[in-house]
C-alpha cells in the first residue's frame, strides 16, 4: 500500500524506462479502488512488476513451527496447508482486508467439505487446529477473515501440489486486475459515482469468496497429475453481482451488457459443472440460496429464489 503522490513512475515489465503515471500511460499492477479520490492505492507486487521475487513479511513472521520443511503447527499437527495459506495471505489482502466478506457457518463449510473436487476433504479434521493458529495470527482482522484464512489451509492441505502450483502460476491468489481493470475502465466508465464505488467495492470485497470457490470447485480434470489443458479462473464477477444483490442493490445498468454476459459465462466454464458452488457462493456473501436465473444470459436480477434442496442448474 503507497501514497499516490509517491508513485510518480512505475516499471513496466513490458518495455524498456518506465511509465509515467501522470502522462495517463496505463500503470502495471494498479488496483482501481472504489474511493474517486482514494489516499492510497494497491499494488500487485512481484515479478509482473519487474521487481525481484522477495520473501514476504508475512512468510517471516509465521510461527516457527510452519519454517520447517516438515511444517507441523503448535500442536503437533500437519501444518502444509497452513503454510501454504499463509504465504498466500500475506500477499493478496489489499487495502481494508477487515472488509473481505466471508459468511460461512457449519451447514456452509458441510457443504464444501461433501461437494468438492477434493471431496472427501480429509484434512477438514485439521479445522479447529488450524482455526486456533490462523486465529491468532490474523484476529485482528476479524472472524470473517480467520474463517477464509482456514477454509484456504485446508484446501490447500486437501489439493494435489500439481493443482496448486498451475492455480499460482495463473496467478489466482490474487483479485483478478483484468476484471477489475473490466469493470474501471470500461464497464463503468459511464456508471454514476455510486454505483462505480459499489460495484469496485463489492469486487474486492467479495475477492476472497471468489478465490476459496476457485479451488473447491475446480475443474475435475485438474486431479490429473499431467492435465495442463484445463482453463482456471476465478468467478470474480459472479461475486461481485452476488454481493451487490445481497446488499439489497437494484440491477446494475452495466449487470446484463454483452461483455459482461461474456465475461461470466467464461467464470462459469472455468469451474466443475458437476458440482453445486452457486449454493456456496450465495451463502458465503450474505444470501439464503442461490437466485433463480442469475447465472443465464441475459441474467435474472429479480428477488427469486430456489428453494429445492437439490443443485440449482
């Protein structure tokens, strides 16, 4: 996180000397945040950026426990994915992580443990271990960030290294900038001032839903050691949308633009048909069930609802 006034040029990964931000050229790796006038802004650091890979502070200030290549928490247990979580969350939290929207309770977290690509999820026996460690690491942040933080560690504990490595070389971990850059420059470019601060704000907001719905959902392919064909992404505009329905919004004037119809149509080829994740979704950011028509073309932004207890198609 940086002042604006302090980035005056940036490097570009894609071209030699720099871009200088105040002759409009487009920045590499800048987050368009929801404030108009925002006094900070986010960065997406690391190679992309033409800097170093750097040891993260948040890799440094694990417990001791997790540095070993062996990781085992305070209590003995395995702690891989814990490990693996908590590099990941020292790296995508953004601006106002205590604002990252994350609804889970036991019949959510039932339902992703028993509807997964990774099902049948044998490290959900690590839950309350693991709670108790990322509790105290990131408490402070609230308990909805302590419960994304978990789920992460035990996907990451649950999921093949294969698996895991192809979601970080697609650079999942993180917000989507390309869809955020979507929804900035393009989609909203002609929205009103606040409906622009609620849709990049729902965007970020529901970032950590979109990342956790991601890997439980995955693609069945992916655990296939040798797959390198399936195409992985993350249903960050579905989320969006999901969120702003839940926060009681009317319908977007951009929701149902062709681009964006577009745009969420390949979010939900990138995720396993076979599986119900608009349940999961729909929960984790602040809805009783999954509307009814909200994932067609054009989309159903009406107050329905399906109330059956099976998979919405």
């Amino acid at each position: 996180m940086y002042n604006p006034a302090d980035i005056l040029v940036l490097l570009d990964s894609d071209q030699e000397g720099v871009v200088d931000t105040e002759k409009g050229e487009e920045p590499v790796g800048i987050y368009y945040n929801s404030s108009a006038t925002p006094e900070q802004v986010s960065l997406l650091w690391g190679k992309d950026q033409g800097f170093r890979v750097m040891i993260s502070r948040a890799v440094s200030s694990m417990p001791l426990g997790l540095l070993k290549s062996a990781p085992v928490t305070g209590d003995g247990y395995d702690g891989k994915g814990l490990a693996k979580a908590m590099g990941i969350l020292g790296r995508n939290k953004g601006l106002q992580p205590w604002k990252l929207v994350f609804q889970v309770d036991k019949t959510v977290s039932s339902q992703m443990e028993n509807v997964s690509t990774w099902t049948p999820r044998p490290a959900k026996v690590l839950r309350s271990f693991y709670e108790k460690t990322l509790n105290e690491q990131y408490g402070g942040l609230g308990k909805a960030y302590v419960n994304a933080a978990v789920e992460l560690a035990l996907l990451m504990a649950d999921m093949p290294h294969w698996a895991i490595d192809r979601w970080l070389e697609e650079g999942l971990e993180h917000q989507d900038l390309a869809t955020n850059h979507f929804l900035a420059k393009e989609v909203l470019n002609s929205a009103s001032d606040d409906e622009r601060d609620a849709a990049l704000a729902a965007n970020y907001e529901s970032s950590y839903v979109s990342m956790i719905i991601s890997l439980n959902a995955l693609d069945m392919r992916m655990k296939q050691k040798h797959e390198r064909h399936v195409r992985l992404g993350r249903p960050d505009m579905l989320c969006t949308g999901i969120l702003l329905k839940a926060r009681q919004q009317k319908e977007p004037s951009w929701w149902n633009r062709k681009t964006v119809q577009q745009r969420r149509a390949q979010e939900i080829s990138c995720l396993s048909p076979d599986l119900d994740w608009k349940f999961a979704m729909a929960r984790l950011l602040g809805l009783e069930a999954w509307p009814k028509g909200f994932e067609t073309s054009p989309s159903e932004w009406e107050p329905q609802t399906d109330d059956s207890s099976g998979p919405v198609r």
